[in-house]
C-alpha cells in the first residue's frame, strides 16, 4: 500500500505505469532527482491517499493529475522546478 523511495537519488520521469498500482495509498519520492511532468496517470489511482513530490525536477503543468487534488489527504509539491 506504500511506495516510499525518498532519498534514493532517482532520475528521469514517473512512469506512467504508475497507475496500475490500483492499492498505493502512500507516495513518497522526495528529495530525488525526478523530472518531467507529474504523470495523469496518478489521478486514477482511486485509493491513493497522501503523495509527497517535494525537492525533485518536475515540471509543467498537473494536467489530468489535478483529479489527485479530490482524491488525496495530502499532496506536497514544494520546491519543483518551474
């Protein structure tokens, strides 16, 4: 149910297959190396419930993703790349 790879210098985008984790509750990358934008696919993860992202390379827009907005407790965007 949780997925914490905080601290693990990762680089490159959040796959979109990130999706299928249909039972992730907890997201947690901070304080990696991450890039692109945050994927749509998070938004359709209906029990996800707090995503951290802070002091990462992301960039661009929420897009479809801003459906994460009504479905989560808590999300931390803090310190991304505009």
């Amino acid at each position: 149910k949780d997925l914490d790879m905080k601290n693990n210098l990762l680089t490159g985008p959040i796959p979109t297959q990130i999706g299928s984790l249909t039972i992730l509750e907890n997201l947690i990358l901070e304080n990696n190396k991450l890039t692109g934008p945050v994927p749509n696919q998070l938004g359709t993860i209906l029990t996800l419930q707090n995503v951290k992202l802070t002091d990462n390379l992301l960039t661009g827009y929420i897009g479809a993703a801003s459906g994460l907005c009504n479905l989560v407790n808590w999300v931390d965007l803090v310190n991304l790349e505009a």
